[in-house]
C-alpha cells in the first residue's frame, strides 16, 4: 500500500525510511500513470504500477 509523505506529498512503500510522517492511501492519484512517476528508490524493485499494487 502506497503512503503519502505528510511532508512533500510524495509516494513511498510503507517499510521507506524516506518519508518520517504520512499517510496510507488506498490507490495511487490520477496523476500517477506509470513506474516512473514515482521519484522515490523504494519503488525500484517493481517494472510496472500492477506490480506495485
């Protein structure tokens, strides 16, 4: 389940120690189309946004 940083509103697994306070959201935005929209490392391990649900 992807978390939203309270802090820049970006992206991260739950186990990322990149973010200290967010939020567990249930899907990803709209904005949110592939991969590689996600800035963060903690999403490398997957190829597709299938894979990361």
């Amino acid at each position: 389940m992807p978390v939203m940083s309270s802090d820049d509103f970006s992206l991260h697994r739950e186990d990322c120690g990149e973010f200290e306070d967010g939020m567990p959201v249930s899907s990803f935005p709209d904005e949110v189309n592939s991969i590689e929209d996600l800035d963060c490392d903690c999403w490398s391990e997957f190829d597709s946004l299938a894979e990361a649900n």
